[in-house]
C-alpha cells in the first residue's frame, strides 16, 4: 500500500518534470528551436488550433526556422499569429509556399528578462513538486490506520527523498537554460 503510494506519487512528479522542461524549452535562446512554437496557437477558421497540426516546423539552421503549412490557406493565419506572439519578437517572412523565421541576435536586457521567466516557471515546477508531495502525505497519514506507524514513518522518509530528486532534477534543467540564456 505505501509502495503504492510512493509509485504513484513518483510517477506524478515525473511528469511534472517533463512539463517543466517542456516549459523551459519554449522559452527562446540565441539558437532556433522547433519547439519554441510548439505552445502557438493558431486562429483556424475561428477555432485556436496548435501549429503543430497546421504545419511542420523546422530549423534550417542555428537562426531560422522553416514553416511549411499543410493547407496553404492557413499561410496568413499561421504568419499573423507568429507575428503577434508575445515571447517571440520575431518577423516572419512569406513565400508562397513556405514561411521562414529569422530569430534575431538576443539583447543583454531581453537575455535577463528570460532568465527570470525561466526561473518564475521553475519555482511554479517546484511549487507543483511540493503539492504532488503533500497530496502522496495525506495519502500515508490516511494508511496509518491500516499499516504500523513506523511503516507509515519510513513511507514519509522515502517521500522527502523521491521529492528532493525531482526538486534537484529541474533546479539542474533550470541551471543549464540559465547558462544557456546567457551563453553569448
């Protein structure tokens, strides 16, 4: 029953890690990155559609990406929700065919105003961290009944080692976007 709780709460904080990264990934660094617009939403015959299902997107090189839209009608929709995504600031170019995107050199300023976004989403991660501890808690302390308090004890003491893993996993994600962000 303990096991069972601390597999599942593991698991969950697992998760929660993976979304961290994902997070981090979104945020833009000197280099082009697919993923920065993995989370853009597109206005597709009036309905919020994720680019990913309108287009493939792909970096060509360190500073441009290549979008190539499915159905050519979205080309406007697509460019005009590019334009307007505010962690951007890009300009993207149109072809006909093809939409390329120029990821311009980062400023010093822009460089630490992402930093702190980056650390603002690994203290919400580590907020989620604590809250997926404090859920798989209250779950031991209702098995006290059940098994031994030295059971539901050491329970507790695997749950604060598996939470320090996890909290130390995205402070070590956070740290290599940080230097990643301020690598010139």
């Amino acid at each position: 029953m303990i096991a069972d709780v601390l597999t599942e709460t593991s698991s969950k904080m697992d998760r929660a890690v993976e979304v961290a990264k994902d997070d981090f990934a979104t945020v833009r660094s000197g280099r082009a990155n697919p993923q920065l617009f993995q989370r853009l939403l597109v206005d597709y015959y009036g309905s919020p559609t994720p680019l990913e299902q309108l287009a493939s997107v792909n970096n060509t090189d360190a500073r441009s990406i290549v979008i190539s839209p499915y159905d050519k009608t979205a080309m406007k929709d697509i460019e005009q929700a590019i334009r307007d995504a505010p962690n951007l600031g890009v300009n993207p170019s149109n072809d006909g065919t093809i939409i390329r995107v120029t990821m311009p050199e980062l400023t010093e300023e822009r460089r630490k105003e992402y930093v702190k976004l980056v650390r603002g989403k690994g203290e919400d991660a580590r907020v989620a961290i604590r809250n997926i501890r404090r859920r798989g808690k209250d779950d031991l302390d209702a098995l006290k009944g059940e098994v031994g308090d030295d059971e539901v004890a050491r329970g507790e003491k695997e749950l604060e080692q598996i939470t320090k893993s996890h909290t130390d996993a995205i402070d070590e994600a956070l740290k290599r976007k940080e230097a990643e962000l301020l690598e010139v």
